[in-house]
C-alpha cells in the first residue's frame, strides 16, 4: 500500500543572484496516491568564489511523458558569500524541470 519515495542527488552550475555557483544537493520525493510528487530538500549548498549559500526547497510536482519530471515550489537561502547575500531572509519560489535523459533546469524567482 505504501507509495514509493525516490532520493536524488544533483549537481550542476549555473547563475545565481548574478554570481557563477556550483550546486549540490540532495532531495527526496514521496509519490502521492493520485500519482503526483511531494517532495523536500532539507540540506543544499550553491558554491561560489567568495563563499556558500545553502538552501532548504519544498515542492509538488509530476513525472513527465518522456520519463522525467516537473517541480514547483519554494527555496529559502542563508548565504555568507557576500555576493549571495541578497538572498538572505527572502522568499523564492522555482521551477525544476528533469527530462527523460536526466538533464535539468532550475530557474528561481524572487517572491514579491
């Protein structure tokens, strides 16, 4: 009866806040009975030349036709990387999308 739950972890590169990161992180998702996503990253850290941020994000979402999947929610950031600091005490909300080969996107919004 139980719904299976999926750990992944991921890591890519990208533009954060205006500063090149490296991010990592790891999340869990628990499939809900009507076959959609809930799913949590307690712990995630984007690196960048002066320093780190780290992240918890939340979020519902689908798998996809061709074998991937789609996420929405939010992220909340604490950043000591001066250039992240912006970041700090903000909402974000994100879209998380995973095609059926792997690759990923991650775009992320202030909330205001």
């Amino acid at each position: 009866g139980a719904c299976p739950k999926f750990e992944v972890t991921a890591t890519g590169s990208g533009t954060l806040a205006g500063a090149e990161v490296q991010t990592l992180a790891t999340y869990a998702a628990q499939m809900r009975e009507d076959g959609t996503l809930y799913g949590e990253c307690p712990a995630g850290a984007s690196m960048t030349q002066d320093g780190v941020a780290t992240f918890r994000a939340t979020g519902c979402g689908s798998f996809t036709a061709d074998g991937g999947a789609t996420f929405r929610g939010a992220v909340y950031f604490q950043a000591s990387a001066p250039s992240l600091a912006s970041l700090n005490g903000i909402c974000c909300v994100y879209h998380w999308d995973v095609d059926g080969d792997g690759n990923a996107t991650w775009d992320i919004w202030e909330w205001k």
